[in-house]
C-alpha cells in the first residue's frame, strides 16, 4: 500500500509539473494534483514517529 501512495504521489506532482510546463496551463488540475500529493504525504508521514515521543513517554513514568 506505501507504494502505491508513493506511486500516486510521484504521479501527481509529474502532472502539475506537466501544467506549468504546457502552454495552456489549467489551475484546476494543478491545484487537484497539489492536493492529492499533500495528502499521501499527511498519509505516509502520520506513522513516522515523533523526535520527542522518546521524551512524552519518560515524562509520562
């Protein structure tokens, strides 16, 4: 499943990329193509651990 976010990631930003080199450049889909690649990047990073957890659970004892 992690990568297939990261393949629809990688396919995101190459279509807003693809936009802002084409002559015509259409908002909507760039916009469209930002969301979707922030989202699987919330998704992909919610289960990277925090630099202080370490710390929250020594306060915690």
């Amino acid at each position: 499943m992690k990568t297939f976010k990261i393949l629809i990631m990688i396919l995101a930003i190459s279509v807003a990329l693809y936009e802002q080199v084409s002559e015509e450049k259409n908002i909507y889909i760039t916009v469209i193509a930002i969301a979707v690649f922030m989202y699987g990047m919330m998704q992909l990073s919610a289960k990277t651990p925090s630099k202080n957890q370490d710390k929250d659970e020594k306060d915690v004892d």
